[in-house]
C-alpha cells in the first residue's frame, strides 16, 4: 500500500505540538518528560518495582513453541558404541514450512557430534553449511523455501547421552534421554538399551523438533547383536542378518504422533504374547520372571477393551507392547505402541500373587488416547495427559474391583495433593515455571485426577463419556490446550463452563469449607457453610454437592450448590433426621473444618453405605475416641466390614494397643488370618496374633509360612521368629535365608538384628547387592542397624556401602533411607563429616530438608 508522507508528516506535527503543551502544564498533571536526542516524549509515571513485576511476568511465561516447521516423518538407522556409550546415527527428515518462509533449519540436537548435513531433492545429494551451537543444529538452505515446498534433510551424526546430563524431576529423575546399562557385561544385571523422551530428552538421541506440539511419523532401524531383542514404536516391518554376529530390525510407525513418544528398548527379553481382537499385545521381561509377566500383565486386553468401550474410541495404534528394564529413571513411560516400567514389575510367579501394579499398567495405557492420540500442546498443559492418565486408575478399579476399591484409591490420591499444597500451591495449567520437569508434581497428577472426578460426578455419566469421546475425536492426531477440553464439554452439554475451569484449572488451592448443623427442626434441617480459603490467592468457588441421610435404613440424598463465601441451606429433609452427612462419598477436593461429636461417627461406621464413609469414621474413632472401640459389639462390626480396608485398619489399630482386643474376638482375628479374600487383612491379622500369644499360634505360624502368598508367608515368618519360646527359631530362619523376596528378608534382618546373630555380614551384602528401588528402600534401614549393633561384622564396609548409596543417582527415597542409616554411625570418625558435606552438595531442595532434618535432630 503506497503511504501519503505528507498527511504522515502532519500528523507527526500535531502530536508534537501537543506534546509541547502537555510539558507547559507539568506542574499541575503526573505527566513528565523523558529526553532522547533532540525529542521528547511523554510517559507516565509508573512503578519501577511495578513495570519490573510486569517484566518479570512477561519474560517467565512458557508460551507453546512456534512451529516454523511441520515434521513430517523420521526415518533413523542407528548402532551403538557399547564401549564409549554413544549412538552412531544417520536422520532423514522430512519437513515442509509450517506457514512462513523460511531460510535455515534449527533442530533440537543435544550433545552431537555431527558429520555432515545434506539436503536430499529431486535424486541429488546437496551438502549444506550449518552451525552446531548450544544443543542447536542450524542447517542453511540453499533457497527460500515456502509452505507449498516439501525438504528431506540427511543428518550423519554421533550421539553422547552422558555428556552433560542434568538432574531430573522427581517423576523422571534423569534427562540422558537414551540409557546404557551395563554395557560392557561386568555388572550383576543385564546388558540393555532404553530411551526415555519426555520431557525434551529424545534430542539427546536424535535431531528433532523436539516440542510435544509436533507431530512425524516414523521408521527406525536398529542394528544390534543377533541375541538381543529390539523393541520400538509400531510395527516390526522386517529382521535381517546383516553381518557377522549383528542384525537390523525395521520398525515402522505409520501413524503421527510427538517426538518425545519414540522409545526403543534393546536387551535380552522374554516374549509372553498376547492379543486384543486379534491385535498383538505382547509383554517383555527377563527371562527369570516370564510366568510372572503372565499373571502382573493380564489384564491389558480387558483394560483395552473397557476403556474402548468407555470412551467410545477403539484403542487408536496398531499394537500394545509393554517392557521391563532395569534402572528405569521414572515409574513408567507411555511411549506409543511401547510403554517401558521399571523393573518393580519384575516379579517372580509367587510374588505376581499379590501384584498391585494394576493402577500404573491402566495409568500408561490410558496415555494412547490421553497424550498420543490427543497431546498437550505445551508443557504448561500437562495436566491435559496427566490427570486424564491418573483418573484411569479410578475408572479401572471401579470397574475391575468396584466403587469402594476405587474411592480408597480416590482418597489416597486426594492426600497426595493435599500434602503437597503444604508446600506450594500451583495453577494445574502453569504458564510460569523453572523447568518443564518441575510439572510432574501432584498436582498436575493428583489433583487433576480428583478435578475430573468432580466434573463427572456433577455433568453425570453419560455427558461427561460423551464428552471425551468428542473431544478424542476431534482432536485426533493433534495437540490441544486446556480450552479444546472445556469447549468440548459444552459443545456437548450445552453448558457454559467457565465457571468450573476457570478456578480448578486456571487458579491454584482449593476449598476450605467450614459448616455446622442445626438439627433442633428434625425434619427441616439447617446447614451452614463458610468458605474460609484465603481469597487473596484462592478463589472463591462455585461448588455443586450432595448432602445425604438415612431413615429407616434408607438412603437420601439432595443436590445442593454452593456459591457464596456464607450460605445457608434449609434441608427440607421431611422426615425426622439426627444426623446429616456432607459429601459422604467423598467427592469433593476441599478441606473441611466441622465438630461432630463420638455418637455421629459410631453411627457413621455402622450405617454409611460407602466404605470410604466408614473407613473416615473408623480412623477418627481410632484417633479421637480409641477406648470406644472396646465394645464387642463395635470391634465386631469393624472386623466384619465388607470392604478389607475398614478390616485392616481395625486389626492394625488393635495391633497397637492388643489390650483393647475385647474378649471373644479372638477366633474372630484368627479366622481372618487363615482364610480372608485380602492377604494385606491376612498379614495384620497374623502380626496381631503374634501379640495376643505367639507361643499359642506358632503352628499355624509353621503352616502360614508354606502360604503362597508372601504377604502371609513373611509376616508367619517374622512373627514366629520373634516369639522366644520358639526353640528352632535359628533352623527355621537358616532355611529361609537362601529366599530373595524382600519381604522374606526383612523378617529374617529382623531376627538377625534383635538377637545379634554373628557371621551374616555377607548376607546382609549381598542382599544390598540384589534389591534396587522399593526392595532397597525397605532394606536399607536393618542393614543399617545389623551393623551398628554388630560393629565387628564390617561396620567400615557398612560405612562406605551406604555414603556411596546416599551420594549416588537412586531415586530420592533411596538416598534419604541411606543417609538416615549413616546416623547409627554418627559418632565415627569423619561420618558426620561427611553427612555435612553431603548436604552442602545435594541439589535437591526435598532431599535437602530431610537431610537437614535428620542433622538438626542429631545436632540438638
């Protein structure tokens, strides 16, 4: 468009003339005058440390990443350097500009060396320049190229995962992106080969864009030694014999999905097949542990098959592979096609018995359609995969093992949360954060799991399903922001949402809900709430809820909705009512702050219908009102409870005080012991046992200690060993001593530990040797104590063993347990030294503040 210069310059004239006469009036405005050169313009005056908020505001926020460029499709020929630990590599990538021009290619490509880069067109090979600065690949083109233009980049390189590695998060605890473990065979564990993407680590292997809004398909060939099997995303297109001992497998994703979902594993696996409406759905593990691959795994064809059905979306890939690898850096990974646990699923045939992996087996397969199929446009949206992933859990015990098993869960998640807003307190979709691992947190998790829940229980089944289903649909193959899922819920309800997103996902907290009830209308009851959350960064919220009665052995319930920092709600309940409960199922993510006295919760237990209702009851009676529990008829009732949960408590609660067991409850404890559906129940009962007469139960003991589970078999076994009229006590312990569960080991420690059996020094090493992550965490404190009550056992090998544990790479957990152990030593030469240094090097902030408490405790 031509610019008239001379309307231009008079205009330029006008405001200059009035910007002379704004100065002449300065005394009597807040407008002041800034000089540059010969001008002068006008500003307000402004808030330096306030225009510096805004600054600060402006440069924190994590904006999704610009797409210069779509990637179409990756194809990758790798081998490995086993020795130096490095992945010699050849990239194809096939691109078009996203919507502008564009002049250079910038790719993510962390810790490469690179050979050569050439651009593949029309039959030629043309070398192109580029610059390879700060984890960037910079390639420049030969010519301006255009949306409608379509480039295939070949990339030569050699790829070193361990340089420069930075520290994790405590959901993904590493970043090297591709994983050697013992790769040259000298170690007491398998040779293997893993990748792990999220958040922006699959650069670490291969040049990419590495963001979760783009999208490629993918092949990949792996060229490795003939006796390891390769895993990868999608289909395995071919296997080849390609030179003397090696073999290349092709595998082939023909389907779009984000960078950081590629994965390969390569190692030795057993392969146990299985198949969902004839698609393959296989399960890879050691060879040691494939009969318990059969029984931990079992269920994915019928969690395939449910969750289709429910969202009414077939699961969207073309198979289902599931691996174990050792030394995994997270609980699991979703990668498409492939999700990759840690090695806690390793399990023998005995321990699959009492497996409880269920919930992160749903939790990883719930990911193909919440986080591959449809994927969070930036990290700030995590919780777009997250919670989705987390709610799975809810959804499959519901279904599996019913609406008691998945309240429990429910429940436990929502003290997730809460004990993590102890500490801060976050938006669940976070536009300003340090680092995008600082996102696997539990809010994004387990907040968002319990958002969800709220939002379905208030929209009903139907919409909130139906719901999902069109959300899924149209979103397919794409990435999405918190917006597509609400305007999706109101394209199909016909609501307006804002009202619940605004404040669950966009604001930070949660409620804080004060109430009382005035019963002296029997049949008009009186509730009063108050909001009591701190409004200056906590919202007020609009809280739809149910509050509920019994009369005459039947359930009432009324809708109520809450909106008003103060509010009061006449009942109408009609009929004469004592007692009202407020959100009895548990639904609602809120704190409530309310007085009830010991009658409403001995009613409570004995009337709610939900077990998690009873289950509140039961441990605030236990907490408020323990002697109440001396009554028969109450202790009965509790170890009678139809869901093993309020069962357990009660035994365990007995197990503190055995004295409150009331008489004739006995053969009752027994009972369960020896014959309950639940082995967790079977375990508290036989630990209460030994309290009440352990001499009197010691052949059933014997007998429990052959129970195929090891929940019972190890908690007959310590219980015997710790009864001193046992004389063979020490033949019973040596016949166990050769049994790797850990379960089994910590009873015999015990032993060992209390009555100071010399010469197992070895024993106690070796097992350190054996266990990793849960194992050892479980572990690591009795090998500790064996060896400061035992000094002349090795308390120096003791010593060294457990400082290189806590100043190692385990998970968090571990070194914790490790550095807590170190103080049975504290009074050594150098060890508190060396705790002290430990701490001033940890970087972090969570270890850190355990560590500082167990010094200042030591300290003081």
């Amino acid at each position: 468009m031509k610019t008239d210069y001379s309307k231009l310059f008079i205009l330029v004239f006008v405001i200059f003339l009035s910007a002379c006469k704004s100065v002449k009036q300065e005394s009597q405005s807040s407008i002041s005058v800034i000089e540059v050169g010969e001008n002068e313009f006008l500003v307000p005056k402004i808030s330096s440390q306030l225009a510096g908020s805004w600054e600060k505001k402006i440069e924190g926020y994590r904006a999704t990443d610009t797409r210069y460029f779509d990637l179409l499709h990756t194809m990758l020929d790798l081998r490995f350097d086993f020795t130096n630990m490095q992945v010699i590599g050849t990239a194809e990538l096939l691109m078009k500009p996203y919507f502008y021009e564009q002049k250079e290619v910038v790719l993510d490509a962390k810790d490469f060396h690179i050979y050569r880069v050439d651009l593949l067109e029309d039959g030629e090979v043309i070398p192109l320049n580029y610059r390879y600065k700060e984890n960037k690949l910079t390639a420049y083109l030969p010519r301006v190229v255009h949306d409608t233009d379509t480039l295939r980049l070949k990339i030569k390189y050699i790829a070193n995962p361990n340089d420069n590695n930075q520290a994790g998060s405590r959901a993904i605890t590493d970043t090297k992106g591709l994983y050697f473990i013992n790769p040259l065979g000298n170690e007491s564990k398998p040779i293997q080969v893993w990748t792990q993407g999220e958040t922006a680590h699959n650069s670490k292997w291969f040049p990419t864009f590495d963001s979760p809004n783009e999208r490629m398909t993918q092949e990949i060939k792996l060229t490795v030694p003939k006796e390891f099997r390769t895993l990868s995303n999608g289909i395995l297109q071919s296997s080849e014999v390609t030179e003397e001992g090696m073999r290349t497998d092709h595998w082939l994703m023909d389907k779009p999905h984000a960078p950081y979902l590629a994965a390969m594993v390569v190692g030795e696996f057993a392969e146990i097949q299985d198949e969902w409406k004839g698609m393959q759905v296989n399960y890879y593990v050691e060879p040691t542990f494939e009969t318990g691959a059969k029984e931990v795994f079992k269920n994915t064809p019928e969690m395939i098959e449910f969750f289709s059905n429910l969202l009414g979306v077939d699961y969207p890939w073309q198979q289902y592979n599931q691996v174990v690898v050792r030394d995994f850096v997270s609980g699991a990974m979703e990668n498409t096609t492939l999700s990759i646990f840690m090695e806690d699923l390793n399990l023998t045939e005995r321990e699959a018995i009492d497996s409880e992996w269920d919930g992160i087996i749903a939790h990883e397969l719930f990911h193909q359609w919440f986080g591959n199929l449809v994927t969070t446009e930036s990290w700030a949206n995590l919780t777009l995969n997250e919670a989705f992933a987390n709610y799975s859990e809810y959804l499959w015990y519901e279904y599996k093992l019913g609406r008691d098993e998945a309240n429990m869960h429910h429940v436990a998640e929502m003290e997730k949360y809460f004990g993590e807003a102890e500490e801060k307190q976050e938006d669940l979709i976070r536009f300003y954060y340090d680092d995008p691992e600082d996102m696997f947190d539990n809010h994004s998790y387990a907040k968002g799991g319990r958002v969800l829940h709220m939002l379905r229980r208030h929209l009903g089944d139907r919409a909130f399903f139906a719901s999902l289903q069109h959300y899924l649909i149209k979103h397919a193959y794409s990435a999405v922001e918190i917006h597509d899922l609400r305007l999706a819920f109101e394209e199909v309800t016909g609501m307006d949402l804002n009202w619940f997103f605004n404040p669950w996902f966009l604001a930070s907290g949660h409620p804080l809900i004060a109430y009382e009830v005035d019963y002296s209308i029997p049949d008009n009851l009186l509730l009063t709430i108050e909001q009591k959350q701190d409004l200056t960064n906590t919202p007020l919220y609009r809280i739809p809820f149910k509050v509920s009665w019994y009369h005459e052995g039947e359930r009432y319930e009324k809708d109520l909705v809450l909106d008003k920092a103060f509010q009061q709600f006449a009942i109408e309940n009609g009929v004469p009512v004592n007692q009202l409960y407020l959100d009895e199922e548990k639904v609602l993510l809120k704190k409530t702050v309310t007085t009830r006295p010991k009658e409403f919760f001995i009613k409570q237990l004995q009337e709610s219908e939900f077990a998690i209702a009873r289950y509140e009851a039961l441990d605030s009676l236990m907490t408020y009102f323990p002697n109440e529990l001396r009554l028969p008829s109450l202790a009965a009732n509790t170890l009678e409870d139809t869901f093993w949960a309020n069962r357990e408590l009660a035994i365990m609660f007995f197990a503190k005080e055995p004295t409150l067991v009331p008489a004739g409850l006995e053969d009752k404890i027994y009972d369960l012991a020896d014959s309950d559906s639940q082995n967790t129940v079977r375990l508290a009962a036989i630990e209460l046992l030994g309290l009440l007469d352990g001499e009197k139960y010691a052949p059933a003991m014997l007998r429990w200690m052959n129970d195929p589970s090891y929940y019972v078999a190890a908690a007959a076994l310590g219980t015997y060993l710790a009864e001193e009229t046992n004389t063979n006590r020490k033949e019973i312990a040596e016949r166990y001593t050769s049994d790797a569960n850990v379960r089994m080991t910590v009873a015999l420690a015990e032993y060992f530990i209390q009555e100071s059996i010399l010469g197992k020094s070895e024993w106690f090493h070796e097992r350190l040797d054996a266990y990793n992550r849960r194992s050892l965490y479980y572990f690591i404190g009795y090998y500790g104590e064996y060896f400061t009550k035992l000094p002349e056992e090795g308390m120096e090998k003791a010593i060294e063993r457990l400082t290189k544990i806590a100043k190692s790479e385990e998970p968090f957990y571990i070194k914790i347990a490790a550095f807590s152990a170190l103080f049975g030593f504290v009074d050594q030469p150098g060890v508190l030294d060396s705790l002290k240094q430990m701490y001033e090097l940890e970087t972090d902030e969570s270890v850190k503040r355990y560590q500082e408490y167990f010094l200042i405790q030591y300290l003081d």
